[in-house]
C-alpha cells in the first residue's frame, strides 16, 4: 500500500492538524512516518500539574517528546524523526510566536539559540530529502505556505518540506538513496464557510455548556480566519474523523501540556446534507478558546500522480 510521511514543526501538530489522516492511513495498513522539526521548547503550558515545566526549554522538551511518543502510538505510527537527529549534529530549537492579531501569530523580537527559523533551509532541507529518498512515501503532508494560522516554524516547515521535495527529487545529488518523487503533496486546510458554520455550531453543542461554565470561550463565527480557512474549491481530498475518532481524542488527550477540555458529542447533520461536516466534539489550547473538531479532515492537493487511497481518504470529485 502507498506510503505517507508527514512534516511538523512541533510535538501536538501531527495529532492537530492531520491526526485523522495519519491513524486512517496506519490503519490501513500503509506505511507512516512522522518528521517533528522542534521538540515545542517554548509552547505554553497547561493546568498546574505541569506548571514546573513552564519557562524550563530543556525540561519541557523532554516532556513533550514522551507527549509525543504516547499520541503516536495512539495513532498507530511506530516510526518517527526528529529533522536534526538526520546527518551532522544540531539541534533545531521551537522559535517562539507572538500573537499579531486575531488567530494570527508572527515572529517574537528576539528569537532563541538554535530557532529553528534561523536554519539555513538548504541544511534542514537536505536532511529532510534524506529522509524522503530513504523512506519513499507516496504522499507528503505538510502545511498550506502560512502555516496554519502564520507560526514562524510552520511557515519554515513548509518551505523546508517544498524545498526538501525538490532535493530529493534531483538526480544529481548524493543523499544515500536514489531521487524520489512522491505522487501527491496535501496541505491541510478548512473550507472557510465549514469553519465559520462550525465555530456557530460550537455555541449548540451540548457538550459545551459545562465547558464554557468553566471559563472557556467560544470563537467569533464572523471573525478573521486563520490561513488554514481556504475557498471550499481549493478542497482536494477528504478523510473521515468519525472512523477514527478513538485514536484522535487519545492523540490528543497524549499532549496533556498543549490541549485540554477534550469533549465528544456529534452535532445533528442538518436533513437533506448528509456530506457536509459536522462537528463531533471539541478541545482547547492554552488560549482556552474552544475549537471544533469536525467530522472530516480536509486538504489541499499539489501533484495529480495516481495514489493508492486507503478507506477513508477519498478525492473530492
């Protein structure tokens, strides 16, 4: 079956932005690899459990690696790299964000030793086209160019997974392992009227009334969107969440640090649209602004090769 390997900046990011895919994909029995960029060595911490961990890079590290390793296997991934521990020693450090508007963030003032923004893309490109030419997927995911909602290292890892592509790709270079092509790139995305009519479905949700009781908010459905929002035309290729719904609410109950307030519990699909997305539960981040979590995953496809879907991914016709 087809192969799939997927490029993040952070631990958390593979659950968030394309767990579905990846536990559809390791259930069908296809091959899986995960690429992290950052160990999250800024990312904020929550609840006071884990207070400790705040502001301590080193430690906080660590955490999220066992984090990382325990939403993996909940997605049914075994095999798994971190981007610097490819070729000559570094160590490619979490860059830190600052928010710059609504759902928005950029790059902070001053960045940390070892940002990984500040790498050479060539360096972590080549490591990365390594890592494409030895393991060979079919399909490469990463972000769409703004990465999400603009974190620095997403933007980066985009570029590095675009670049990395190309290296790997050219024949003349030496990477240890013949050039490779992959059939398709998918960049995660939401058709923006889906995200609008799901931030309004939040607000119904049964599940969310205690949530909101607790001190969560709900987002504004007429506010800016992220870049992740995209016209519902640039929509490519779907996957069905509710396949797989056990393995991403343990994905993300893993990453105990970044996400809380998981909650499960479908909204109705409205008669007579049994296709569109639904919300089927939610969670929040550290901004403790709840976040749907839809019936299906969306993406955005780059190269038309033939690709050997598993059941659950399907080709928006």
């Amino acid at each position: 079956m087809a192969g799939l390997l997927a490029v993040h900046a952070h631990p958390d990011d593979e659950t968030l932005a394309t767990g579905a895919l990846l536990a559809t994909w390791a259930r069908g029995g296809g091959p899986v690899t995960v690429v992290t960029c950052t160990r999250g060595e800024l990312g904020e911490v929550i609840g006071g459990e884990l207070a400790h961990l705040a502001g301590d890079g080193p430690a906080l590290a660590a955490h999220r690696e066992t984090e990382l390793a325990g939403a993996l296997a909940a997605l049914g991934v075994a095999d798994h790299v971190f981007l610097d521990t490819v070729g000559p020693p570094a160590r490619f450090a979490d860059s830190g964000m600052a928010w710059a508007g609504a759902g928005r963030a950029g790059r902070v003032a001053h960045l940390p030793d070892d940002a990984f923004v500040a790498v050479g893309l060539d360096d972590a490109a080549g490591r990365l086209a390594r890592v494409l030419r030895d393991r060979r997927p079919d399909v490469v995911v990463t972000y769409e160019p703004g990465g999400g909602y603009g974190h620095p290292d997403h933007i980066r890892a985009h570029d590095v997974t675009m670049r990395a592509l190309e290296l790997a790709a050219d024949v003349r270079l030496d990477l240890g392992a013949p050039a490779h092509v992959p059939s398709a790139v998918l960049w995660p995305v939401v058709a923006a009227d889906a995200l609008r009519a799901a931030y309004a479905a939040l607000a119904v949700l049964p599940v969310v009334g205690g949530l909101l009781a607790a001190g969560l908010t709900l987002p504004d459905p007429g506010g800016p969107l992220p870049s992740v929002a995209v016209p519902a035309a640039q929509v490519d290729v779907v996957v069905d969440v509710t396949r797989v719904l056990d393995a991403v609410a343990a994905a993300l109950a893993a990453h105990r640090t970044q996400v809380h307030a998981i909650a499960l519990g479908a909204e109705r699909a409205a008669p007579g649209a049994p296709d569109r997305a639904v919300v089927v539960g939610c969670y929040a981040l550290s901004n403790n602004v709840l976040a749907p979590l839809l019936s299906r995953e969306s993406y955005r496809r780059v190269g038309a090769g033939d690709v050997d879907w598993p059941a659950g991914v399907r080709p928006v016709a």
